[in-house]
C-alpha cells in the first residue's frame, strides 16, 4: 500500500496561505526595502534624467557642488565605519575559531535504536541496514507502515566493477 506524501503548503508562492500580520509585514518591509534601493540609486537615476532633459541632475549635483561633496563623504564615512566594522568582527571570529573544529558528525544509529525508534521489529532494522535499494512507507504519524526491499540490478558482464567484484572473490 503506498501512501503519497503530505502536501506542503508553498508559502512563497502562496501568500495567501500566510496571515493577514505576517502578509502586511512582508508588504511593509518590501516597499521600505524599495525606497531605500531607489535612494541609493537617485544620482544614477538623476544622471540618466538629465541625459534624457530632466533637470534634477543639474540642480542637485553641478549647482551645489559642495553639497555633493559632502554626501560623497558622509558615504564612504559609512562605507569605511561598516567596512572596519566586519573587517573586525571576521578577524575576532578567526581568531576565536581558527583550527578549532567544534562540529562533530552524530554517532551512528545502531539497528536496535532504529528499530526502538520505529517501532519494528529488529529484523527489519537489520534489513534496512544491509539492504542498498529499500522502499521504506510511512503513515502521517511517521509510524513506518511497510517496507519493501528492491532487487539490486545485476552489473553488466565485462564492466569494471564485475571484474574487481570476481577479482576480490578469488584471492
């Protein structure tokens, strides 16, 4: 008996399977996000206007040069502030955790835990383990309901792996 799995809502793609609070967030954040993205890019969109007869570049960037000056300071002020400011926190980091491997992989799980942890019987635990191709079947309890073990396909006569499989049986 095969069972399909649940179905996942997409809430990427499915706003409308999100709340109406967390819809209005994502709606605020993305227009503050669009205003501060055109902000950064006005005296670009300025250049390309007067390119075009818009007056804006003209009055915001040659008639007050001093002006410019000053926002093209106050912003490599902030780049250089932000700059020293991650430059810093890498180095703490490197320093702190430099060879120092604190990320271990999980003991394996022996066929009994697996077997305690599903509820079969330690047979079939075993059979999980030795088998390559096994088909495992779950209810939506995550309980397993069925396991059905596949056939291993039969390697090609003459290939690679047949001829190193046969060497290693007759030493």
């Amino acid at each position: 008996m095969k069972h399909s799995r649940p179905r996942l809502p997409e809430l990427i793609e499915r706003s409308d399977l999100q709340s109406p609070g967390k819809r209005r967030v994502g709606q605020i954040v993305s227009v503050i996000a669009w205003m501060a993205w055109i902000y950064l890019f006005t005296p670009i969109i300025a250049l390309i206007g007067w390119a075009f007869g818009v007056e804006l570049f003209q009055r915001y960037i040659l008639d007050d040069p001093v002006g410019t000056l000053r926002a093209v300071q106050v912003y490599a002020l902030v780049i250089l502030i932000a700059g020293i400011v991650f430059i810093g926190w890498a180095s703490y980091n490197w320093f702190r955790f430099h060879n120092r491997e604190r990320r271990h992989a999980p003991p394996p799980v022996s066929p009994r835990e697996l077997a305690r942890r599903f509820c079969i019987p330690p047979e079939e635990a075993e059979e999980i383990e030795h088998r390559r191709i096994v088909t495992v079947h779950f209810n939506e309890d995550a309980e397993i309901i069925e396991i059905v073990p596949e056939e291993e396909p039969a390697l090609p006569r003459g290939s690679d792996a047949a001829t190193s499989v046969s060497g290693t049986a007759e030493r």
